[in-house]
C-alpha cells in the first residue's frame, strides 16, 4: 500500500511533569516533545519521539532530532509515496538518529492504518485487549519519600514497581521497599547504566531481595561486561540502552548479556524493529516488556499496542497518564484493575487535542514535500 504525504510537520511541545522524575542520569520536570505529524491525501499521522532534551539517556536529543527530520530524513521520502515497510531502508543511509527515525515511521504507519482502517494493535499482532501495568519510580531525597510514592502507586493498582538506582541509592532503598510492602511485589530496579564491573560485588547484595531484574547495570557499550556480570548476579539482567536494533539483541543473547529485553521502540527505530526484538527473543525463550520515554499520550497508544504482544510476558513502564501530566494530549489513558486498555480505533486509536496541543506548543515548522 502507498501512502502518498504532501508535507510533515514538527511540532515542539512543553509537557509540565506532575513530580520531578529523577534518574541517574538528571532530573525531569518539563518533558520537552517533538511530536510528528504527516499529512496524506485523506488522512494524518501522527507519532511522537523518544528524545529527550538532552543527550543523556541516549546520544539524540529533541533539537537533533529535529534538525535531522528536516535536513535529512523527510527529504529522503519519495515524493510519489511509500509503503510503511520502505521507510525504514530509505533512512538506512543515515546512520544512528533511531529515535528520529522511528517517529518518523510511525507517523507514516499511522497514517497508513487509518487509511486501511486498521489498528496499531492489530496491525502489530496484539493478542489481548488491554495490559498489566508497572510504574518507574524516580530517585527521591529520602527513603520515607520514597515509601511513600511507592505505596501511592501500589495504591493505584501498579502490579510491579521500578525503582531507579545509582550508587548511594540502592541497597538500603530496595531493601526498605521489600521490608515494607512484602515478597510478593513485583520489584525490579533500574540504574541506566551507573555502574561499572567493579561494582560487581556490591550489585551481588541486590540478589537477597528477590528482584524480577536489573535493568542496564553497566554502560551502554558494555556488552561483554554485562555478560561477566550475568555470571556474578543471580539478578537477572536486562538490558534497555545497549539494544538498539535486532542485531543488538541477537549479539546480547548469544552472548548471555542479558536474559530480559526492555522493549522501546523509538530506541530501535520504530515499532517494525520492535516487533522483530520481539520476535527474536520469544523464539529465544528471553521474556521482554514494554519500557517508557515519559510519553504522552500519542506514544503511549502505540506503545500499550506493542505491550500487547504475546512475548510481552513482563509489566512495562506503560503507566496511566496521570502519572506523568496533569492534562494529557489525547484522552487520558486511565488504570482500571491495574491494566490499561489497547485502543482498537483505527490508527493509534487516539486523537490528539488541538486545544491541548495549542496549549503547550512552543514551536511549529512545516516541511512540503
Ligand atoms: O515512561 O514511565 C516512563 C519512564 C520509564 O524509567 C523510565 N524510563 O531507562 O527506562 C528508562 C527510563 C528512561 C527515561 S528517563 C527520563
Ligand atoms: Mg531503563
């Protein structure tokens, strides 16, 4: 199917965060989103990007982002149209900018699926209608602080809690939240990355608290130290910033980095390479679950979509959009029974509010094709 597009726009928003949300790497107050949106002769579609302001988590950021969206990669489409499946090998030319990529091609896809009047979901190969959700839960001032938040969430209906970890803020932190809520929460902790293989000893402490993982221990290049600390660890690791693309994946699971895969797709390039992690691990027996760029609304339709997938057999950080913002782009998505349902309307299944967006937006430019 050929999608023909007449134009794209980039569109630059500023989405105040309930809380901060603080990770080793910085703290979040105001996710700053480059949303995407193409237009076709008789539909939009729109996606959102990964990024985040600053190259932290991952070498993109919103500005390059943008700039190579409009330098780069939309001039790259064929004027005369294109199907989903051809985006991705004409940006392959231009190495990296995945998180670009992806909301690039996810744009297209929905545009795509609303002409065919399909869904993410079951376009995707979704095979149940709504998903159990977990909650990232950033590092706080103090472990009460903490307690608390934790027991908010577990309030809510999370049905697994993450907690964000860096050297000073892990053993004591993960062992009151296990003292307090119990061996029956689904726990499971996250460092992105702030360790090194030194550390091994110390991480070894984790293995009392019976956690479902731990999520990129070591640097993101770390592939065969992660594999040495698989062997040191009875913590399973996963890994999120390391796995980029398939290729990535098949590498850590020959390897034995990691025996869990968080899932995003912008970090891969979009849901077609998301789908194929997927895919290559449950043919590996490697559970994998959804994780989260604190999306709103737009993204987390799409991602709730992908959760929804039979290998994803773990709770992902698709949390409820009350978690993050006070008013979201789309229609809330809303936690019932811990779950959240996957959208069935064509598309994303979500439509992004122009009073909202009008609301936040902090720049607009407008690419012809
Ligand atoms: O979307 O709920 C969310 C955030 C989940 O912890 C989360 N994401 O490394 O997994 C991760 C982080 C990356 C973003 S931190 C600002
Ligand atoms: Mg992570």
């Amino acid at each position: 199917m050929k999608t023909k597009i007449s134009g794209v726009e980039l569109r630059r928003i500023a989405m105040p965060l309930v809380a901060p949300f603080r990770t080793s790497f910085g703290v979040e107050t105001t996710r700053d989103v480059l949303l995407v949106r193409v237009v076709t002769t008789d539909h939009e579609g729109w996606a959102e990007c990964g990024a985040m302001s600053e190259p932290r988590y991952s070498s993109e950021y919103v500005d390059s982002a943008r700039h190579v969206l409009r330098r780069f990669l939309i001039p790259a489409l064929p004027k005369d149209g294109l199907d989903v499946h051809e985006v991705g090998r004409v940006l392959e030319p231009f190495t990296g900018h995945r998180m670009a990529k992806s909301a690039l091609q996810t744009a297209v896809l929905d545009a795509q699926l609303r002409d065919a009047d399909q869904s993410f979901g079951s376009y995707l190969g979704a095979a149940r209608d709504r998903v159990p959700c977990g909650v990232s839960v950033g590092i706080m001032d103090s472990v009460p602080e903490l307690l608390d938040a934790v027991e908010r969430y577990i309030a809510e209906g999370y049905v697994r809690i993450k907690l964000k970890i860096e050297p000073g803020w892990d053993l004591g932190p993960v062992r009151a939240v296990r003292e307090r809520f119990g061996d029956d929460l689904l726990l499971q902790v996250d460092a992105n990355a702030a360790y090194t293989l030194s550390d091994a000893q110390h991480l070894a402490g984790l293995d009392d608290f019976g956690l479902q993982l731990i999520e990129q221990p070591l640097a993101n290049d770390d592939m065969v130290q992660h594999a040495a600390l698989a062997k040191r660890l009875r913590t399973p690791i996963c890994l999120d910033e390391s796995i980029k693309s398939a290729a990535h994946a098949a590498a850590a699971i020959s390897l034995g980095a990691c025996s869990v895969i968080n899932i995003k797709p912008g970090r891969v390039g979009g849901y077609l390479e998301a789908r194929r992690i997927h895919d290559l691990a449950r043919a590996h027996g490697i559970p994998v679950w959804c994780g989260g760029m604190l999306e709103t609304g737009i993204g987390r339709a799409a991602n709730v979509a992908l959760a929804a997938l039979p290998g994803f057999t773990l709770p992902g950080d698709t949390s409820g959009s009350s978690r993050y913002f006070a008013t979201d782009v789309t229609k809330p998505f809303v936690l019932s029974d811990g779950h959240l349902e996957v959208p069935t309307g064509p598309g994303l299944g979500v439509e992004p509010r122009s009073d909202v967006l009008d609301e936040v937006t902090t720049s607009s430019e407008w690419i012809s094709m």
